[in-house]
C-alpha cells in the first residue's frame, strides 16, 4: 500500500491510500473462498459449492465485506505510520474499478505536536476542613428536619413550617406572567407549598419564602423581588417584581426528640454512636472535597503553559454532550423549551469552551500514560465499572457487556491514574 498525505488544517488530514490491483484482487478471492466455506445452496454440501456459483450469489455480500476488509486494512496501515498520531477517524471511503488499483480516501484527526510541561514539579496540598461540633449538631438537625412532622396550626409561621399560599407577581405594574411569558410558576400559583423563611435552592422565590415568617391563615402580604442578573430566564434577569402573597395554611413543623428512640430510627443505638457516624461521615465528605479540589488545580497547573489546536471531532463530540448536560440542568430548574433556544448560542459557547479543557485533559494524560506505560489492572477496571454503575444506576453487567461505554470508562479510569500519577510526582506504580 502507498500513503499519501495532505494536511487540511492544523488538526486534520486527508490521507489517501492506494491499494494495488492485484492485492485488492487476492483480498477479494479470500472472502469468496470464505463465503464458500459456509455457503448452503441447493444440491451441494454445505462448504462444497463452486467458488463461481458462490461469488454470483452472494455478489454483494462479498463486495461489502471486501470494501470493509480493505478499509479496515488501509485504516491500521496509516495509523502505524509514525508520520501521524491519529485521534480519531472522521471519514473513510474508496474507489476504484474491478481489475485497477483501489484508492481508499480517510478524513483523520490527528494531535498536533507539543511539548509536555515538566508535569514531575507539579505539587499541590488542600488542606482538609476540620469537622466541628456545631457542623456534627447542624447534620444531626438536618436528619432530624427530613423525619420532622406537621400540623395545622392557627398561629404565625415559624422558620421550617410549611405554608399554603397564593401569589402572583408583577413587573413595573404589567403583570409578570405577560413580562416573561416563560415564567411559569415564577410568576403565580394557587395554592403551592412553600417552607418559611427557606433559602438558596430550597426557596422558589427566596423573597417570598423569607416574608411567610411570621404571617398566618389568612393574612396578605406584598414581598418585592429582585431576580440575579445571571436567572436561567432571560427575560428575568436583573428585573424588580412585586408579589401579592396571601396565605390560606400553615402546617407546623415538630421535630422528633434529640434521645435513643431517634438514633435507633437512624439505625445505631445511642446518641453517642450516632455523633461519632455523622462525624465520620462529614469527615470523608471533606476529605473527598479537599482531594478533588487539589486534582482540579493540578489538572489546572498542568494545561495552563499547553495552548496547542484541538482535534476538531473530538471537541465538536465533547461540545454536544455538554450542551445536552447544561440544557437538561436548565429544563430541571424550570427554564422553559422557548428559554432554552433563545440561550441556545451562549450554552453552545459555554459548552465548547469547556469541551476544548476536557478534550485537552484527555490528550496530555493520555500521553503521559503512554509514556510512562500505565495500565490498568482488572480490579481497576472493575472498580471504575461499579462505579459507573452506581452514578449511572445501571446494572454493573450491562455497561460490562456494551463495549462502547466499556472503553470509554476504562479510557477515563487510566486518565484519572495518569492524574495520580502526576500527584504523585512521577514515583506511582507504573504497572497494574
């Protein structure tokens, strides 16, 4: 086979391979002679057919799997070219007539040449936090909120009580709903539920959640709103609203008694035992905190002098899952579809710039695993599959048996050893 090469960008080339007549000729014969060994016609013994009869019956099956043979050929011969070091294959195609050479034209990904920073003087501590005794009694209260119950009360709401209200918002005196048309249950409802005095995430409009405080069955309110410059709803961003709130019940909350009763409903025996389980618990939390912070800044220290073009497939195949990611975090938090394609330019832009450090990651650890000789071992990858079975809730046996995400989780399982390795300053096991 003779190769070819053009470069079409920094990142691409169009690489042609030219197979001689006779070779395509003898690669053709083997798959008749194939076909013939399994073919069952009528008045032959199976595998006993003429090869004639054969290749006029089976004509097309054997013209694709020789087209496919080829390929698949010409495709290993370019990349154990060491004039390339492919990424990925874009294209493929051939072309040629029966008797003449075979042209096989392929569309490659190719990574450009750079050098690796002395990753070995990469060193970078996160200090752990320390667990608290409040931090302990905070969890505690939390568990204790989840396992809390209610009662109708005729007495003002308390923080924690849960409110039936009405309300309905309004921008400059024009109704909200007509302001931002997307807005949904943002700008009225009828009788939802809200926790009193509840914030951050946990407060639809954490304005309104604040002035339930205080108020009971029956009373009215007007709560002003400012909406965050950044609000997932165009339309919102940055706006002044008024809410009429009027509330028609308050359920209050009663958390169950701090004794032995509650720590057996939490599956230990004593309020001691519990403590030291919170405590425990709390302390992994921030010790797996503390190292994914100091993976992120030494992933950070080791791309930050590396500015080299990016194989264009890869960062258009990491662009899409991202945007699909932000999208449905969007449709979760309640942006509607119109939303959501008004801001379809700027996630998109969002979403190719963090496209362009994922597939960077990938590239420079990568190589350091091929040149350092990391592998993985077979507890290693089991243990990557569980726990991608564990976020995914996904059999473990099934994503075993699907070989796409199989190499995709053992690919991200040797680049996080690649990252230990960099943590470790070079003097990590190198063989599984």
């Amino acid at each position: 086979m003779n190769i070819q090469i053009k470069e079409s960008s920094p990142t691409r080339r169009t690489v042609t391979v030219t197979v001689p007549a006779a070779q395509a000729a003898e690669g053709r014969k083997a798959v008749t002679l194939q076909f013939a060994r399994q073919a069952r016609l009528p008045g032959f013994r199976p595998g006993k057919a003429p090869e004639g009869m054969v290749a006029a019956r089976f004509a097309k099956d054997i013209e694709a799997e020789s087209r496919q043979r080829l390929l698949s050929e010409g495709y290993e011969k370019l990349r154990a070219d060491d004039k390339l070091e492919v990424f990925a294959l874009v294209s493929a195609d051939q072309a040629g007539e029966p008797g003449k050479d075979v042209t096989l034209t392929f569309e490659v990904d190719v990574i450009p040449s750079y050098t690796l920073p002395d990753w070995r003087a990469i060193k970078v501590e996160v200090a752990v936090e320390a667990v608290t005794e409040e931090d302990v009694a905070r969890r505690i209260d939390e568990v204790r909120s989840q396992k809390a119950s209610y009662a109708v009360s005729e007495g003002p709401a308390a923080k924690g009580d849960y409110v039936r209200l009405s309300y309905a918002g309004t921008i400059d005196g024009k109704d909200l709903a007509e302001a931002a048309p997307d807005a949904g249950i943002l700008a009225k409802s009828d009788g939802a539920w809200e926790e009193a005095g509840a914030e951050g995430d946990l407060a639809l409009i954490p304005s309104v959640a604040k002035a339930l405080v205080g108020l009971k069955a029956g009373d009215a309110a007007t709560v002003d709103h400012s909406f965050p410059a950044d609000h997932a709803q165009e339309a919102l961003r940055g706006k002044a609203a008024r809410y009429a709130v009027t509330v028609s019940e308050v359920r209050s909350r009663k958390l169950p008694e701090l004794d032995e009763a509650f720590a057996k409903s939490v599956g230990v025996e004593t309020l001691d035992q519990l403590r030291e389980q919170v405590r425990k618990g709390l302390e992994g939390q921030r010790r797996a905190q503390a190292e994914n912070k100091r993976r992120e800044q030494a992933l950070d220290l080791l791309l930050k002098p590396l500015d080299f073009p990016l194989p264009e497939s890869a960062v258009e195949r990491e662009s899409y899952d991202l945007f699909m990611e932000y999208a449905n975090l969007r449709l979760r938090g309640g942006a509607s579809p119109e939303a959501l394609e008004k801001d379809r330019e700027q996630i998109l832009a969002d979403a190719r710039k963090a496209a362009g450090t994922r597939v960077r990651s990938q590239i420079v650890l990568s190589r350091i695993a091929k040149e350092e000789k990391l592998s993985l071992t077979q507890e290693e990858l089991g243990s990557a599959v569980m726990r991608a079975a564990y976020a995914s809730r996904t059999p473990p046996e099934k994503l075993a048996k699907d070989r796409d995400q199989l190499r995709l989780i053992q690919r991200d399982a040797l680049l996080n050893k690649a990252l230990d390795h960099v943590l470790a300053g070079g003097q990590a096991a190198k063989q599984g």
